[in-house]
C-alpha cells in the first residue's frame, strides 16, 4: 500500500514533477531533467525546516518511536525497560522515582540515555529528557546543586517577578542536570471549598490556588522562567484536576462533573501557552460537561477541539500516564497511544516502558491501513522535533 504524507511532502514531489517536465520541453533532453530535479532537490532543502528535513529521512520505526516520553530512575532503571525503549527508538525519557543524586550525577545519568538518540540522515536526534520538577512532595530531583523547592500553593504566594526569578534558578539547575523538560507547572484550579480533599493537587499542595486571578498569573511567570534557563515547560493537567475527587494514578473512573469547555479551569492553561510553554499535559479523567463518552486523552474534543482550535496550542500534547496509572487500565496496552494520537495527542507518556512495543505496534499496524493515521503521525513528529530543536538536542548542520 502506498503511504501518504503531508501536503509538504505532496507539494515537494509536484514541484519536482513540474520543474522536471518544463527541463525536458525547454532542452529536449534527459540531462535537462535531471539538472531540473537537482535544483528542486536544493530548492526544498533550503527552505525546509529542520524538523521537515528530518522526519522526511526517518524510518516508521524511528517516527513512532518520537512520539514515546518512557520512565527511567536513577540509577537503577530495569534493564528491561531501558531494552524496550532502545529497541523501538523511543525519543524521550522522563526521570521518575525519587534521587537524591545531586547534579553532577544526573548529569551523568542523562548523558548515558543520550546514547540512545537516532542519527537520521547525518544528524543527532536527541532526547527529551524531562522530569516531575514541580516542588514540595512532588520533586524528582534532589541532592547536591538542587534546590528545595516549595510547594505550589507556597509559590502562589510569591510575587510573579519573585517566582519567575526563582524558576529561571531551578530550571538552570535541571539544565545543567541535562534535563531539558521540566513536567510543570501545575495549572489546575482547586476551588477553596474542596481543598485537600481534592486527591491528586490539593491533598499535597501542588496548586498555585483557588481562583484563575491567582494561578495564571503565576502560571505564566512559571513558564517564562523556563524559558529563561532553556528549559521547556509542561502546564497540566489539561482541562484541569482540581476539582475531583479521586486520583487518576491509583482510582480508575475519575470523572469531572464541574469544568465546562468555557469555563475558568481554561484560563490558567490560555496563559501558559500565551507566555509560550512548549508542552501541554492532559489528564486521563472524564468530563461529563464536555465529552462524557471520553477520558480527555482519548477525547478529540478536549485535545483537537478545546486545545488546538479554542486556544491555538500548536505545540506538543502530552498525555498523563498511560502505562501504569489506574485510569490508563480502561483500554488494553495496545490500543492506548493510538487513542490519544486519534484524539490529537502527540507524545505518550507511559511509567511502564515495557508496555511500549503494544503501543507502538498499534500505531504502526494503523499506519500501514490507515492514510490518515501516517498523516497524524508525520504532523505529531514533526511537533517533537521542533521542541527538540527549541530545546537544543536537534541542530540541523547542513
């Protein structure tokens, strides 16, 4: 079966085409085509980006392997998951457990999963390498040349130009741990009346606060001090965990019966992708107000509808866990990443990596009986790499 790719590629091949046939009318000659097709060749390259010039050499395997974020702890990762993240090329790694190895070792750490980038047509495709940065009870990272971090609702009491200043710190030290995604901030409104009964943020202070006044404005100084230090920034739990009940990672069926499509919940999200945030998170609950047929990452209304069309996110969907998590269990393995990349979704997060040749073996048997799911696979990729390039693990040399 023919694959069919974007109109880029489409676009490229008719160029081609079209210079090819007016070298053969004008010059009457094979050499003239040829000559035709060279200098389309030199034409599409030097206004191609990076990221297009990439993904077009890339293998099948090789594309559906960018679009996979698997775990890793230091230092004792299961050879297992690092073997299924090796063998299906899996582009980016999240730093889950707890370590209190300091920088230095980290560093060291993340330069070995390095060893697993791609080399695609001459060039280095490295990793992704992110990590649960966000402060209090729930910071990966620490030891020597990691700061303590506060809590949410401690740095929802800072002033915005304090908590920029402060992020712009710790995520220079996530740099110089060669980690390059921070899997924050928590943008999630958690209403006063629910408080710590609100399981996975407000039991364990992750939110900025109770209102949208408070928690965008914080929100987006988060997102610029990552970017201050290059680090790239993941607002989450898209459209919003602040006001349920159970936890996704160990209750299955949470279900929102709050948050609208319109509502405030979307305010401190709008404000993190206005102040440029490279990724957004999405959560694996039901919202019965919005698409009660779907979890959000299975949902096209949440991710192509809220997400894309409402706020114009053009950057990456990361889902919530998809491997481990109690919500994740509703779909088997195999069907999980090609739902949420049905949806809209780019980069599957998964704590269980093991699980990752089901995943991928799904979207690959799609590809192959599917044009449109090659389509969204070229478009997803293409998003990975361009935060790859942002983030500076993706340099196009020639």
């Amino acid at each position: 079966m023919i694959s069919r790719h974007s109109a880029f590629r489409a676009g490229l091949a008719l160029l081609a085409t079209t210079l090819a046939v007016a070298g053969c009318d004008a010059h009457g000659s094979p050499e003239a085509s040829g000559t035709a097709r060279a200098m389309s060749a030199t034409a599409a390259a030097s206004t191609s980006t990076c990221a297009q010039r990439v993904e077009a050499a890339m293998n099948d395997t090789q594309r559906v392997g960018q679009l996979f974020m698997g775990a890793a702890v230091l230092p004792t990762t299961p050879k297992a998951d690092l073997d299924a993240m090796r063998n299906y090329a899996v582009g980016s790694v999240m730093l889950a457990g707890r370590s209190t190895a300091g920088v230095q070792k980290t560093r060291a750490f993340a330069d070995q999963l390095q060893g697993m980038r791609q080399t695609v047509a001459g060039q280095r495709v490295g990793l992704l390498i992110g990590t649960d940065q966000e402060g209090g009870q729930v910071q990966v990272l620490k030891g020597p040349g990691f700061s303590t971090i506060p809590n949410g609702v401690t740095q929802g009491r800072y002033t915005v130009t304090w908590l920029r200043q402060e992020v712009a710190t710790w995520s220079a030290q996530l740099r110089s741990a060669g980690v390059n995604v921070n899997l924050a901030p928590v943008a999630d409104i958690v209403p006063a009346s629910l408080g710590t009964a609100n399981a996975p943020i407000g039991k364990y202070g992750r939110q900025f606060g109770s209102t949208s006044a408070v928690v965008s404005p914080h929100v987006t100084a988060y997102v610029q001090g990552g970017t201050r230090s290059k680090v790239l920034t993941t607002p989450k739990h898209f459209p919003g965990l602040g006001s349920v009940r159970g936890n996704t990672d160990v209750t299955a069926g949470v279900t929102d019966t709050t948050l609208t499509r319109t509502g405030a919940n979307v305010a401190p999200f709008k404000a993190g992708i206005a102040a440029g945030a490279a990724l957004v998170m999405v959560s694996t609950a039901t919202y019965r107000r919005i698409d009660a047929a779907h979890q959000a990452a299975y949902s096209s209304v949440v991710i192509a509808g809220m997400l894309r069309k409402d706020l114009g996110f053009k950057g990456v969907v990361i889902s919530d866990d998809l491997g481990k998590a109690a919500s994740a269990q509703s779909l088997a393995v195999g069907k999980r990443a090609l739902a949420f990349l049905r949806a809209g979704g780019d980069l599957t997060l998964t704590v269980q990596p093991t699980g990752i040749p089901a995943m991928a073996e799904g979207i690959r048997y799609a590809m192959r009986h599917e044009p449109a799911i090659r389509t969204r696979v070229h478009d997803s990729v293409l998003r990975v790499l361009a935060a790859k390039e942002t983030a500076g693990v993706l340099t196009c040399t020639a």
